[in-house]
C-alpha cells in the first residue's frame, strides 16, 4: 500500500493502478532448482579472484546496511529481508571476499535438514519444502550493487553448494521467482536446474496467500 501511495505522489498513475490491481489479485511463480554434488562440476571463474568463508560480525555494516547513500529503494528491501535472515540466525551464511582488496562481495545462506524447524517458523508457510535428509537449502544470495556483473553469483553460489557435502548432503535446492534473469542465470551456471515450481496466490491487499508445489516440466 505505501508503495501505491509513492507512486500516486510521484504523478506515475500507469504504475500506480498496476500497483492496486495487483492489491486485488497477484500471483508469483518461483523455480525450485537442484543441483546433485555427485555430478562433477568445473566451479565458474569470476572476474575477480574470490575466496569463500563464514559470515564474521565485521560483515555486518558493509554487507547489511540498509541506509548506505544512494541505495535504490528495491535494494534497500534487499538488505532488509536479509537483515532479517540474519537476526533469526539460522546457519550458515557464507560471504565471498574479493581478494584483490579483502572486501565482502557477496553472500548466501546453506542451511540444513537439522534447521527445519527455524526455516519453516521464520520464512512464510510452504515458501520451502521441509528438507529431507540429504537435502541442504542455499537462499538470499547478494552481491552489492558495485560488484555486480562479475560473475561472482555463479563463482561463489558453486563453492557454497560443495559446503554442503560437510552437513551429509547430496542435493541442494534453492528458489528463484522466474523473472529474476540474473539470478537465474547464475544458478544455472553454478549446476543448478530446475525440479520444481512454486506458485503463490494473493488477493486482497495480500491478505490472502495461497501456495503450491508442482514439479517442473519442460515448456
Ligand atoms: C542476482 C544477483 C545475486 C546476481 O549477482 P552477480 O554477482 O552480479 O551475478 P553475475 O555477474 O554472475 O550475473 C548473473 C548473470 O545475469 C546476467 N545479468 C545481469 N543483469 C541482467 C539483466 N538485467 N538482465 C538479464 N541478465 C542479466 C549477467 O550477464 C550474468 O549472465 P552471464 O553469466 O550468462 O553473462 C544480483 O543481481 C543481486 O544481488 N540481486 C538482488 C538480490 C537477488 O535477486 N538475489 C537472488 C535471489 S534468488
């Protein structure tokens, strides 16, 4: 609603009635992507070098400030969802160091089947399928807006998926909401395909959400 309203105020009537109808009715499509570790995979190179390590408290203020100057509103969101994932410390979140400076450049949570119980209490109801045994879940990956187009999603997201081979996981799974290109793009180069599709329903002022699981099937 208080984007509807921004937007009133900005005089952009085209996207403000796009933005109420989409009040009334809206439906977001995710892929569910999997990648199998068995398959042997050659890690894309970013443009930089990088390293993968854990997330540090030093992270906190170059990776999670929403109020950096200049950051576009729709990053801010970014941040702040992040933020969040953060505050409800469900493990692990990986960042990626450029190695040419030390600077954090990028960062993704793997979390495993014993963090069911957090995932599905902290994320919204069946946004996740409960992790099976074998099953580990990368999510919320970010790269900065200045370090973007280097290839560093698909680099790091490959490293941070072998992690998961540490929590007695074959299959990692992650969700992306079918227009986000880059995203899509990066998993894709990092071993991950598509298995399953998310469709979310929401009506009236979002009041309403209902959401399904369907597998994934070519065209
Ligand atoms: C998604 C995101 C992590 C990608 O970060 P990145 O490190 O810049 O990724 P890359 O440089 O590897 O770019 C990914 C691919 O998308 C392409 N790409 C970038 N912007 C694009 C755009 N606007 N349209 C189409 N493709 C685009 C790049 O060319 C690259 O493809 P290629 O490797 O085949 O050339 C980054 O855009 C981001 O943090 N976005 C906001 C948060 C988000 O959406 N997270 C993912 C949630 S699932």
């Amino acid at each position: 609603m208080n984007v509807a309203l921004e937007l009133l105020a900005e005089r952009r009537y085209a996207d403000f009635a796009r933005r109420c109808m989409g009040l009334i009715y809206d439906q977001r499509v995710a892929l569910g992507l999997r990648r199998d570790l068995e398959i042997p995979l050659i890690a894309p190179k970013a443009k930089i070098p990088i390293r993968i390590r854990a997330f540090e408290e030093s992270d906190l203020p170059v990776l999670l400030d929403e109020n950096q100057p200049g950051l576009a509103r729709k990053e801010m969101v970014e941040i702040r969802t992040r933020r969040a994932h953060h505050e409800a410390a469900i493990p692990t979140c990986y960042v990626a160091v450029d190695e040419t400076t030390g600077s954090p450049c990028y960062f993704q949570w793997l979390m495993g089947p014993s963090q069911n119980a957090k995932i599905q209490s902290f994320f919204p109801a069946q946004w996740f399928p409960v992790l099976q045994e074998n099953e580990a879940l990368l999510e919320n990956a970010y790269t900065p807006v200045a370090y973007r187009g280097n290839g560093i999603m698909s680099a790091a997201m490959a490293l941070i998926a072998e992690r998961a081979v540490d929590l007695g996981c074959r299959y990692v799974i992650t969700f992306v909401e079918r227009d986000n290109v880059p995203s899509l793009r990066g998993c894709r180069k990092s071993g991950f395909s598509p298995y399953l599709v998310r469709t979310e329903n929401r009506f009236l002022l979002n009041l309403v959400k209902r959401r399904r699981f369907e597998e994934f099937r070519e065209g």
